[in-house]
C-alpha cells in the first residue's frame, strides 16, 4: 500500500534519496532489455517530466545495435 503523496514508482534522483525504503529495478542487463514494462515506465517519465513533451508528438524508434566481432 502507499501513502498519500507516494508513488508506485519512483525514477532517477527520486529513486536515489529512497534507495533505502525501496525494491530497486534494473530493466536493462549487459545492454539487453529484460523488463520491458520498466522501460516504458521509464520512457514515459523522460517524455513527461524531463522533457516535459507531448509523447503521441514525439514518436520514437527503438533499434538493435549490430553485433560486431572482433578480429
């Protein structure tokens, strides 16, 4: 349950001064996507309060980096 005035999720600075009350979730591992639905959380909170756009004006496109192997 939450309080009033507390969120279900907290991102950057507000999740580092309630590290210590908090579960912490890391939706990316090695540069792999694990939790996808962290991931949008977070997109959605840069778009809103960070960027502070509209994000149905701001489409944006998500790729997968090429693999390169090393000679």
């Amino acid at each position: 349950m939450f309080g009033i005035g507390q969120k279900d999720v907290y991102l950057g600075y507000e999740a580092q001064t309630r590290r210590g009350m908090l579960g912490l979730s890391y939706p990316i591992e090695h540069g792999i996507v694990r939790d996808w639905e962290a991931m949008e959380r977070f997109w959605e909170h840069a778009f809103d309060n960070e960027l502070r756009v509209n994000i149905d004006e701001h489409p944006v496109l998500l790729t997968e980096a090429p693999i390169i192997e090393k000679k």
